[in-house]
C-alpha cells in the first residue's frame, strides 16, 4: 500500500477526486484549503517597489557588488 499527498486548484478537486473514488482501495486522509495569497505586508512592499520603478525613483546596486559586501560582511568564502 501506497500514500501521497498532493496540491490541486480548485478548479481541479472535483474532477480529480471523481476519478479518484474509482479505485476501491482509494481512502481521502485528509483535505484542507491552502491559501497561497500573499501576505499584506508583502502586497504592500510589492506595491511600493511598483510604484518606484514607475516613477522612476527605484535605487537598485550591481548584484555582484552587493553579494561581495554581504560575504564581507557575514564572513561567507
């Protein structure tokens, strides 16, 4: 015997579970709603960076700049 877990959209439940009570063995453990909406503060964050990119205010840094301060400063090799 066999057990999976797995994550389906909403619009693909139904017809999945009606496939899955063909099979006589089948057995639902466990069913829960995820929510994968972001947080408000992250809405928030991404909102403010939009609206610097679209004005024209976004202050960015060359990543490889910014890694080489960060493994300074973290003691990274």
């Amino acid at each position: 015997m066999r057990q999976i877990s797995l994550t389906l959209n909403d619009n693909e439940f139904d017809k999945f579970m009606d496939s899955l009570k063909s099979f006589k063995s089948a057995n639902v453990l466990k069913s829960k709603q995820v929510d994968l909406d972001l947080p408000q503060w992250q809405k928030d964050e991404l909102d403010k960076s939009i609206n610097e990119i679209e004005n024209g205010t976004v202050q960015s840094e060359d990543w490889s700049t910014l890694r080489d301060s960060l493994f300074t400063k973290y003691l990274v090799k």
